[in-house]
C-alpha cells in the first residue's frame, strides 16, 4: 500500500488477509503453491514491515553490485 494509506484503512485490509488465511481451502491451496504461511503473530503490518527492511537490507547490496535495474 501507499506510505500513508491511513491506518483504519490497512487494518481492514490486513483483517481480510487475516481471515483468509484462516480459511482451509486458501491455506491447502497456498501450501501446493508452496507459498509460506507466516504464523499468526507474525499476520501484522508491523511484522511484514520488518520482513520488507530485512529482506531489502540483506539483498540489497547484491542487486547494486549484480547492476540488477528493474524494466
């Protein structure tokens, strides 16, 4: 979302995601897909914000010095 996408606005949204992974069918389909489920304390903005600053933090160096651009 937007950097100041209001709060009441993500809470509702980050809610729908929450139950929707919830959901049986949507966790059976997301494990074929091999897609990781994070546990439910770690369902929150805050946690995919600190996920988002450690993934740019670890690849980040390696996408400037690999010259990667994206199109």
């Amino acid at each position: 979302m937007p950097k100041n996408t209001p709060k009441n606005v993500v809470a509702k949204i980050n809610a729908a995601v929450v139950e929707a992974l919830s959901d049986a069918t949507v966790r059976q389909r997301l494990n074929e897909l091999e897609v990781e489920i994070p546990p439910p304390e770690q369902q929150t903005p805050e946690a995919l914000a600190t996920l988002q600053r450690s993934e740019i933090e670890k690849w980040g160096p390696i996408i400037k010095a690999a010259n990667i651009r994206g199109e």
